[in-house]
C-alpha cells in the first residue's frame, strides 16, 4: 500500500491517499486540500472517497474532489444520515453549512476494500472496523500487510481518544470500540488529527484504552 498524508490546514482532519486513488477523509478548507491532492494525484483519478465518520472537518471537501472525480462516496450506515445535517454533522461549529451529497456506499463492519495489489503482485485491502463512541458510525480501516491503522477521531497517537460527548456520540461504546483495535497488531498508527505513529503503535492503542476506560466506563 501507498500511503500519503496531506497536513492540515486549521481545523481540517489529515486527509490520507492510498495508492492514488482512494481517500480517507477529505478535510473542510477546499482551497487547502484541492492543490495539495492535485500535487500527489489527478483529482480526476479519485475512485472511492471513504469517510471514518460524518464530522464537517472530515467530509466538507467531500462534493468538490466527487464532482471533479466521479469518485463515489463511502461511510458506515449509522452516520450516513449525518452527512446532510448542518448541526450534526458538526458543520455549524465551523460556522459553514454541509454541501455533502448522500453516500453512495453504506458499510456496517466487516468490509474488505480492495486497493489493488502491492509490489509484490499480492491483492491488499482495508478491513472496515466499526468503532462507535466519537460518532455512533465511526469506522477505522486496517490494511494488515503493512499493519497500518486508519484510525479517524477514535484514537489518536500517544494514547489520545476522541471526544464522546456530541449528539451522535455513543460513549457507552467507546472503550469497547477502542479494545477491539488493541486485537489487532498495528505498526503504523494514521489517526484523523495530530501526527501519525510509526513504528510499535499497539502501545499507543492499549494506551488509548486505559484512557477511555477512564473517562467512558
Ligand atoms: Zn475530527
Ligand atoms: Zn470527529
């Protein structure tokens, strides 16, 4: 898998691209993101748009990179109703209103995504896990090849969780969300905000745990 990241402007998520032609998250600052994925990808090569979750600062490029793409447009089905809501969907906060179209493909867990095959000829995908807590559809994508966890605002590096106190939060689920990423072996930790961890991020992730069985019991 190849993985690049573009740096956020402001409150922006980080906006990840695999193989130059699928995105996880797409940030909200259009005049940021757009000449930033142009400068890794033809927008128009963009195939799939994959959301973690519905948040504003995660979706709002989401329409400009489909319109200019085609690309279709992914996001587990508990958030997907989100997407179109200006105070659900966190836009209000960014003092904006959503212009995301509905999804096209709705995931409920368990999902293998193919993004084509490595340098060794081997197919690779991203397995859809769903982590409800921040939002009651957040997902993360786990590629295990490289053992690299896509983590949206579930977890951040150095032990981060994110915030469960929204409308669309379920924070009863939470810690159990965040014990099911300390199943799998992750190296490389690519969280929604803040810088990624490369290299032995499982202990980020049990650190993670201990903090929302803290502040989620
Ligand atoms: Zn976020
Ligand atoms: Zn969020």
């Amino acid at each position: 898998m190849e993985l690049e990241m573009i740096m956020p402007a402001y409150y922006d998520s980080n906006v990840y691209v695999i193989n130059k032609k699928i995105i996880i998250d797409t940030g909200m600052t259009a005049d940021h993101v757009l000449p930033n994925l142009e400068k890794i990808a033809p927008i128009e090569n963009i195939e799939l748009i994959i959301l973690t979750h519905t948040h504003y600062d995660h979706s709002g490029c989401a329409d400009e990179i489909m319109n200019r793409s085609g690309a279709k447009l992914a996001i587990h089905e508990a958030d997907a109703s989100f997407l179109e809501d200006d105070d659900l969907s966190g836009a209000l906060n960014f003092g904006s209103r959503t212009t995301c179209p509905p999804a096209n493909i709705l995931y409920q867990g368990g999902e293998k995504i193919p993004i084509g095959p490595n340098e060794n000829g081997e197919e690779e995908y991203l397995e859809v896990i769903h982590t409800p807590g921040h939002t009651v559809g957040c997902i993360c994508l786990y590629e295990k090849n490289s053992k690299t966890l896509i983590s949206g605002d579930t977890v951040f590096s150095e032990g981060g969780i994110g915030r469960t106190d929204f409308k669309i939060s379920a924070p009863e689920k939470m810690t159990a969300s965040v014990r099911k990423l300390t199943e799998l072996d992750v190296e490389n930790l690519c969280p929604g905000h803040g810088r990624p961890t490369i290299g032995n991020a499982n202990r980020s992730i049990e650190l993670s745990e201990m903090m929302s069985s803290r502040m989620n019991p």
